[in-house]
C-alpha cells in the first residue's frame, strides 16, 4: 500500500486534478460545476475525483440533494513541508557554493595583483 504521500504526488502528477484542485482552493464545488471547466464526461470527472479523495486532497459531503467537493489542506500541508526539507537543503548547498566561488574569487584577485 503506497503511503500519504506517494497518494498525493501520484494524484497531483496529472493535469486536470491539478487544474480542480486549484479550483476548489477558492471554495467547494459539485462534480457538475467541476464537469462544466472540462471537455469530458461527469464520470470521467467522478473518476479524477476519486483519486483526490483516495490521496485525501479532497472529500465530499452531502448537503440536501448536494454532494459538494471540498479541499482538504492536511495532505497539502504535508506536501509542502515535504518539499521544504529538501529546498532547505538546497538552499545551503548553493550557499556552500556561494561561500566556495567567493573565495576562489578571492584568490584570483590577489593571485592577479
């Protein structure tokens, strides 16, 4: 069984589930108004969201007749810090190289002088 974030990655790594969840960021949406956005079917659409709410990106609630899409931040926030990690990982590396390319930078001058 694949672990939360694999889930995610893998459910983010197509473009339309990308292109609804930054649609249901500003606020909840029915699969119809999803569907409108999309030259597919509404199952085709249903489908997309079965795999978001599998990842925990998104879930459904019923409200009357409606069965409205939400976005669920938990797995989002996990993403982010996720990636934070290895961008601050990052970060010191250039830094490091930064501090490297400075003091050869040094060394040339004074090697020229």
């Amino acid at each position: 069984m694949a672990d939360q974030l694999s889930l995610a990655f893998s459910a983010l790594a197509d473009p339309t589930r990308r292109d609804m969840l930054t649609r249901l960021a500003s606020g909840e949406a029915t699969v119809t108004a999803l569907a409108q956005r999309y030259d597919v079917s509404i199952q085709a659409i249903s489908k997309h969201l079965k795999v978001l709410e599998t990842a925990g990106l998104v879930s459904r609630t019923r409200d009357a007749q409606r069965r409205p899409v939400h976005i669920e931040p938990e797995v989002l926030d996990l993403m982010a810090g996720w990636i934070r990690r290895y961008q601050r990982e990052a970060e010191a590396r250039y830094s490091r190289l930064d501090d490297v390319l400075a003091e050869m930078n040094q060394t040339a001058k004074g090697e020229s002088a």
